[in-house]
C-alpha cells in the first residue's frame, strides 16, 4: 500500500530539518569561540606610584595584544552589584545610540535626534563605566547631524562643539554636507578659553583618565582643555571606579583652574583579595596554581588571570608577568622585562610589547587529553566538519527509520482495521 501524502510530507520535512541540521552544526562547531576574559591582579596591590602607573601600561598591552581576550576590570569584578546603575546608563545609552544609528541611516532624522539625545544623557551620567569612548563622541556628532538635518542648526552646530572641546582633531569627511557647521562649531571650540583640570585622590597615586585618555597618576594637573563638560575617571586595585563630571566654564578664578579633591571607597570584595595577596606573592611564577590561585577563581568567577609585581628603584625596575590558566592549574607563560621609569615615555613601550609577549600562547581553557593521558595533541575531533556532518547524516538515517517504523502497518486491500478489533467487509 502506497503511503499516504501526508504521511510523506511528515517524513520530508522531518528529513529537510534534520538535514538542515547538520549541515549547521559544522559551522557552529568551526564559529569564533568567544573571547577569553583575564583578570590582571597587581601582588603587591599598587602599593607605590611606579607601580600603579606601569599596572595601566601592562592593561595596554593586553588589549592590544591582537588576541581574542576581553580584560575584565578588577574593580567591576571586585565591586559586582554595586555600580548596577551605572552599568544600566550605559546599556541603555548603547541600546539609544544603536537605533539612533538606525534611524539616521534610514533618514528619520526626528528620531535619530531623540534617540541620540538620550544617548548622550545615558553616557554623560555614567562616562567613567562607558569602556570605548569612543561611543561618546559617535552620539554627538550623529546628534549634531540630525539636527542639522532636521532644520535646527543652531543647537546642532553647539551639539558638535561639544565634540570639538573633547576631541579638537576631530575629522568630519564623512559628512561633507555639513562641512559648514562642522568648521563653524570647531572654530567656536578653539576660541573658548583654556582650563586646566587638577585632581587629587585619597589614596593617593590612583590612575586618573580625563576625558577617556590617561593622563598618569595622582596628583594629576592636566592643562591646556578648552573650557566646557569635562570627564573624570578614577582608578586603583581594590577600589570602586569613580567618575566626575565638571563644566570648567565661567571659572573665577585668574587661572582658570578647577581641583578636584576625590576620595576612593574600598570595592566590596577588596578585603578578601587583599587577604590572598600575601600567598599570590609566594605562588607568583610556580608552574602549576597553588591555595592562593585555586581561590582567586573562586572569588573573581575567572578561569585566566594574570599575576604582576615589580621590583628594584625607579632607573631599574623589573616588571614580572606570569599567565595562569585557572582551570587546567597550569602556568601557561611568564615574562620579565626591566624599565628605567625615569625616562617613562619611550620606556613604556616595553611594559606594553611585554604584556603582549605574554599572552602568545595558547589560552584554551580545557584541559587536553594529551595534559593527562599522553595522547598526541591535535584537532578535537568534535572541532572536524566532516565529524558533525556524519552526526547530521547518521542521524538522518536513524530519524527516517524511527519514522517508518511508527507508520501503521499496511493492510491488504479490503481489509481495513477500524481500532474495536472487528472485520468490516466491503462489497
């Protein structure tokens, strides 16, 4: 008896999804795995000036280093829960800038502006957790834009001088229409006074970012920015960030100067780390994790980290790295590199090309058969296309067959079974 057509579209459509499947799964399996996070964690806790100034240079180095690795800031980790606020303002702030783009790019430019505003608002509050801000200066001049667009030129052209008070170099090619307003608002910019921007921390020698660039440790002057909104970020291991925002417009003051005197509150679990830094110190380079590092994971919730000191006065320091996979208990790497911190500026290329150094091995987080089994080292067969396409092939099969196998059993012509066991005949 021939099947019914309903029954082989459930069989086709059975196979075409299964089918579909398998050929999925190989570029699943053969996709980009996600970026590695590495936490870098200074032994010593950025106890001196030289120090927590290289410690931002080493954070350089590691994103720099071209590998697919996202450094997690130790403050976040540190003080999770905490700044929920301010991570919120950004995620809302990134979610208004994307479809402010969206809008630009299909001309609705009423609600680009509306949306870019408010991405702005999001950003400004929150400009200390905003990680490329970059962003930032994106929101404005796509703000600017709009509503230049949009007929409001005025407010358009001071939305772009905000831009050019931050990033004075500032290019706007890309919108040659605007070309106008864009010199116009740069010009605005360049004939605003100058300010200069002093920030002090407690503790003391903390990294200090004005406007997204680092500008060294405190006590930070930093001269020479044109008078308007201005960012500041503060950092320091074992500390919550802190964010400032001031306007440096209409200062009364002969020098047009403005000090900030920011004091640091301790990061929720900075206790606890300080409390292992003393065991890290005694692990600091032995080829598999101790104590210590085995309760590092635990407490930071990260499988890579990065142990840091250094060593000797400020013409010959030594700066040591050493890279730990925290799930296979393994050292996968260590560095060491000496600096003259005198001569900081063409010394810290050093710092940078170390950290960098450090992170060109392999960073799989899995424990390989060969690390314990002595097996020969190669490509996981589950990584193989030709693997997951005989997955998808076998299963196919198997799936087709447990279909058939499900199927009513044929019944001879005139004989039709009606489910009660009885026999009706047909004349």
């Amino acid at each position: 008896m021939q099947k019914q057509p309903q029954e082989r579209q459930i069989i086709a459509t059975l196979t075409a999804i299964i089918f579909a499947s398998s050929l999925v799964l190989p570029v699943i399996a053969m996709a980009d795995p996600p970026r590695t996070r590495v936490v870098l964690v200074d032994v010593d806790g950025n106890n001196d000036s030289v120090t927590t100034d290289i410690h931002y240079f080493v954070e350089k180095g590691i994103r720099l280093s071209g590998r697919n690795v996202q450094l997690s800031p130790l403050d976040a980790v540190l003080n999770a829960g905490a700044q929920a606020q301010d991570i919120q303002n950004i995620a809302f702030g990134q979610d208004a800038l994307d479809q402010g783009l969206s809008a630009f790019k299909r001309q609705d430019y009423e609600e680009a502006t509306d949306q870019l505003s408010q991405a702005a608002t999001y950003f400004e509050q929150s400009f200390a957790f905003l990680d490329d801000t970059s962003q930032y200066i994106k929101t404005l001049i796509h703000h600017g834009v709009s509503l230049l667009r949009s007929g409001d030129s005025k407010v358009g052209t001071q939305v772009l001088e905000k831009a050019f008070v931050l990033k004075p170099k500032l290019k706007s090619t890309k919108f040659p229409n605007e070309a106008q307003a864009f010199e116009t608002a740069r010009s605005n910019a360049k004939n605003r006074d100058l300010s200069t921007i002093v920030v002090a921390t407690s503790p003391d020698a903390s990294r200090v970012f004005v406007d997204g660039g680092y500008r060294g440790v405190s006590t930070v002057f930093r001269p020479g920015r044109r008078q308007g909104l201005h960012f500041i970020r503060i950092e320091r291991q074992g500390y919550a960030r802190v964010g400032k925002v001031v306007n440096t417009q209409g200062l009364n003051n002969p020098d047009n100067e403005i000090k900030l005197d920011i004091v640091l509150n301790p990061a929720r679990k900075k206790a606890a780390l300080d409390a292992l830094l003393p065991t890290l110190r005694v692990e600091f380079g032995n080829s598999t994790t101790g104590p210590g590092l085995q309760r590092i994971q635990n407490l930071l919730l990260i499988d890579h980290v990065i142990l840091f000191r250094t060593s000797g006065d400020i013409q010959n320091t030594l700066v040591e790295l050493a890279l730990y996979n925290l799930s296979s208990g393994r050292r996968l790497n260590a560095i060491k590199t000496r600096v003259n911190w005198d001569k900081r500026k063409t010394n810290k290329n050093k710092v940078i090309d170390a950290a960098k150094k450090l992170l060109s091995v392999d960073l799989d987080t899995m424990v390989k058969m060969s690390d314990t089994l002595g097996a020969q080292q190669g490509t996981p067969i589950f990584s193989s296309w030709w693997f997951w396409t005989v997955v998808g092939v076998a299963t196919v099969g198997a799936t087709v067959g447990v279909v058939l196998a499900l199927q009513p059993e044929e019944v001879k012509p005139g004989l039709p079974r009606d489910g009660n066991g009885a026999m009706i005949l047909r004349f």
